[in-house]
C-alpha cells in the first residue's frame, strides 16, 4: 500500500501587491509537487525569485495568495501549513538569518530549554545535544545570547534544534550561506545521516550545488514563475541536463566560479 505524503502543494502561487499599476505581481503559480516520506527535495533559483517566501509559505509563517499546502502528519492527519499549535510544530523552517529564529534578548541555552515543551523535553534535549555535538556546537555557546555569536555558529544551533525535534517536514533556506568549509562538511553531513535515517521528508532551498548533490534524490528549478521538477543527478552529471535545466545550472555555476575567482576565495 502506497504510504501518504508528506507534504502537497496543488496549484500554489503567491504575489505581492501591484504598487503603482492595480496588477498583482506573482512570484509563482501553479506550483504543484508532492514530497514522499525518507524523499529530500533540493530547489533552486535565482535571487529573489521566491524561493524563501516559499520557505515561509511551508513553515505556516505567511499563507498562499491561492492554492493550497496540505501537510500528512502521524499526529494531526492531514491540516494546512499555516495551522499553529503550542509546542512542536510538525513543520522546522531553518531560516537564512539564523537569528531570526531566537529571542535576542536570551541565552540560547533559555531558548532551546522553552522551544522543547511538554512531555517530550527531555527527549527533544538529549537529541538536541547529540546534534549539537555533531555540529561541532559547544556549551558554553549556548550560554551566550545570539548576538555574541557568528552568524555561523547561531545557524548551527539552528539546524541542531530543528533536527531534534524530528519533524515531518524539515524546510531549510540557505542553511550553509553563513557557514566556514568545516561547518559547512559538518552540516552536510548531518543532513546526509538525516535524510537517510528516517521516514519524514526535507526541502533544501540553496545556491549551493554541492550541499543539494550531496543530500538530495529530487530537484526543482524556478522557472518563469512556477516550478519545474528536473532529474535530481542534473546537479552531479551534465549528461542529465536538458533544456531549461542546463542553461539554469551551468549558467548559475559560471557565476559562483566567477564569483570565487574575483573575492579570492579557495
């Protein structure tokens, strides 16, 4: 018997208002993708095209302008993505600003301690310092408040807490654009071990071609405001690229090297 997703976008689209003319402006429509459980969904796209409004859409922090995202859950069946509940959430958004997603005035350590309520909080903290340590997260980082951390170090509490919870749906936007190239491995690998070790499902939003080679088995592309699925070794093998998706990948990848030559980068 075929298991239910995990999550469904039917016809999905989103647009900001008009401005000066009456005419909304759409970032996408007629998105329409369905994400199985143990299934790792990479999306691309250039700056701005919507791929964190997306994001957002998926974490239930801003609701579609049409169309609908149905999330299968064990424990609520299946409600839409912007339905809230004290707690965990069946869904974890890792931000790309990771301090968006902490009190700024707390110490991190007061902030994993509230987010893991109920019952489950011992449990939920244990993993959380199994993937902490993994992430090459240290105690006396979490004593510190955001703000007197790096932008890379506070995404890695992030990414460590989101992966305690074990969510249904775990949605990541740009989870390595702050990160040096150890934390950067660290990271990866985490994803790796998640995506392969359990039955929930990831979406991975990234400009990063060798975090999405390395953890996804699906690939989308933005695409004349909508998305369109492409085979997910475009990102490893050229000979699987076709159309649209060879001129996007190759033309995103000279950019990046073109990039990394002129600030010098390794």
């Amino acid at each position: 018997m075929r298991p239910p997703s995990v999550v469904r976008l039917r016809n999905l689209g989103y647009s900001l208002l008009g401005g000066i003319s009456s005419e909304p402006r759409w970032l996408f429509r007629s998105v329409n993708l369905e994400l199985m459980p143990g299934q790792v969904l990479g999306i691309v796209g250039p700056s701005g095209c919507g791929k964190t409004v997306l994001s957002y859409l998926l974490g239930g922090f801003a609701r579609p302008t049409e169309g609908a995202i149905e999330l299968t859950t064990p424990q609520a069946g299946t409600l839409p993505s912007w339905s809230r509940r004290r707690g965990a959430s069946p869904v974890q958004l890792v931000f790309q600003n990771p301090y968006d997603s902490f009190n700024p005035q707390a110490r991190l350590i007061d902030c994993v301690t509230r987010l893991s309520l109920g019952a489950r909080q011992s449990d939920t903290l244990a993993v959380f310092e199994r993937q902490a340590k993994a992430l090459g997260v240290h105690r006396e980082m979490l004593e510190r408040k955001p703000s007197q951390l790096s932008g890379g170090q506070c995404q890695r509490v992030s990414i460590a807490l989101a992966l305690a919870w074990r969510p249904s749906l775990l949605v990541l936007d740009e989870p390595t654009s702050m990160l040096d190239t150890a934390s950067r491995s660290q990271v990866i690998q985490a994803l790796v071990t998640h995506g392969t070790s359990n039955e929930n499902a990831t979406i991975i939003a990234s400009h990063d071609f060798g975090l999405l080679s390395r953890t996804c088995d699906r690939l989308a592309i933005f695409h004349d405001n909508t998305i369109m699925e492409v085979p997910a070794e475009a990102l490893r093998d050229s000979r699987h690229r076709g159309g649209v998706a060879a001129e996007m990948i190759d033309a995103w990848r000279s950019m990046r090297d073109d990039l990394t030559t002129a600030l010098g980068l390794p």
